[in-house]
C-alpha cells in the first residue's frame, strides 16, 4: 500500500462508493458511536469550492482524483446513540450535556474510523491519497455551514496513475515501535 498522489481518469463508481462504505463501517468505535461522516466530491462545481481550500501543493494531487472524500466528524453522534447502542441507556443524555466531551470523543473516533476508511478503500481494489495540508474552518464553512460536521482530513480515491505514488519509505520495525510489558 502507498499513499497516491496523481490518478488515472477512470472512474469511480457510485457501486464502488457504496461498498468503501459497506466495509467502513465497521471500524470499532467507542459505544458504536461511527461519528465519521463522508462527502463524495465528484461534481466539477464541488470540486471548484473545495480545491482553493486545500494547501497549494495538494490541489493537483486532489485535481487528478476522480473522488475526493471529506471526511468529517458529527458532533451530534449521540443522538443515533438509542438506535446503534441501545444497551448504553441514558448514553445520548450525558453527552448531550457535555459538548466538550462530546466533541472529543466525536474527533477521535471519526480519525479511528478514517483509518477503517482508508483501508476499505483500498480492499475494493481502489488506491487512496489521505491529505492534511486542508483548511478544515474553510471546507466546514463551504460544505457543513449550519450543520454538526466538522472536518478532520481529506482523502483522494481513484486509480494510481503509473508514476503516481512514492517508493515505499521505511517504516520502524518491531523492536523500535513495540514494547512488551
């Protein structure tokens, strides 16, 4: 797996977008929270809003994409709270009375969840470019004004073009990362 940076034309399928989500979703979040939320840019008008809001140097890899997900954390999970987790009674009550809580655990689970995003991208056969380097205050702005979501990274989803992705750079191995205790 590496990260793509510049894609081929071809398309992506609404079915191929349904199915990234079908396996997302189940990426372990606290309480089954799944406060990740997605927005499929595919439209040229879409992707004219979005694409001044993203540093310089990641608008082309974001151009050449035919897909880019905004990927945003709902700050008002709690209230699917009785349906995805019924058994935690009184769960949408105390995080309803706790924003900053809530924000937080809203934050951390969607970037969990990202994660789980990322690789079921890539378990459809697709590749994927995730990307800060983003104005999250500028696409909330653009794209959830009024609403509970907010933006926690990018990602860019099609066909690897040829020269489109980096060699593998190293990564630490066991010894170095990994502590048994």
């Amino acid at each position: 797996m590496h990260t793509a940076y510049r894609f081929t034309p071809e398309p992506v399928t609404d079915e191929q977008l349904a199915r990234i989500y079908e396996l997302a979703k189940f990426t372990p979040t606290a309480l089954n929270s799944q406060p990740l939320r997605i927005t499929f840019v595919r439209t040229e008008a879409a992707r004219a809003r979005l694409l001044p809001l993203l540093a310089e140097g990641n608008r082309a890899k974001s151009a050449s994409a035919p897909v880019v997900a905004i990927l945003a954390a709902d700050t008002d999970f709690h209230e699917h709270l009785p349906v995805v987790n019924p058994q935690s009674a009184g769960a949408r009550e105390r995080f309803a009375a706790n924003a900053e809580h809530r924000r937080a655990m809203a934050t951390n689970n969607a970037w969990l969840a990202a994660g789980g995003f990322i690789l079921a991208v890539r378990a459809i056969g697709l590749d994927a470019g995730p990307m800060g380097g983003i104005d999250t205050a500028g696409i909330d702005a653009e794209f959830f004004s009024g609403t509970s979501l907010r933006t926690i990274m990018v990602v860019n989803i099609g066909h690897v073009a040829e020269d489109g992705a980096f060699p593998r750079n190293p990564r630490l191995g066991f010894d170095q990362a990994v502590t048994l205790a």
